[in-house]
C-alpha cells in the first residue's frame, strides 16, 4: 500500500477510534504468522516483524513495524491537536 494511501487509512481509523490511541506500553515484536495487519489489512509474512499491542480495553492490535510507526504518527498528530 502506498504511503500516502496507508496514512489516510490510519488516519481515519485513529479519528474514528478504529485504531484508538490507548497504547499501554506493553508492545511484543515478532516474526509474523499471517495475521491480517489491523492498519493496511495486508498478512504479516514470516519475513516481516509483527507488533503485537495490547490497548487498555483489552484489544490487541497487530501491525506491522511501518504501518506502527504511521499509527504512532498519527496518534502524536491527534494528541498535538487536542
């Protein structure tokens, strides 16, 4: 996914609370199983890194290494604005 396109889409989703902003600080890095990536949507091969996050409600985002850095991007943007 381009970059341009995947920032909007997180973007969205972060605006929406799709994707909340809830980050706990426990973030587990991995080789990818397949699992769908929650912001491109795209699986997360086993050459690529998974972050697995789990939020403060319980919901566990798994993204991979690019699309978290966007999502944190997007979060600091948000939080920068409130």
């Amino acid at each position: 996914m381009e970059d341009i396109s995947l920032r909007a889409r997180v973007r969205r989703m972060v605006q929406t609370g799709e994707m909340p902003c809830e980050e706990t600080g426990k973030i587990w890095a991995g080789r990818g199983v397949g699992t769908h990536c929650a912001a491109c949507g795209y699986a997360i091969t086993p050459s690529e890194v998974e972050f697995e996050i789990t939020l403060t409600s319980g919901v566990e985002l798994r993204l991979h290494r690019g699309c978290h850095d966007v999502w944190r991007e997007e979060c600091e943007e948000l939080s920068a604005r409130d």
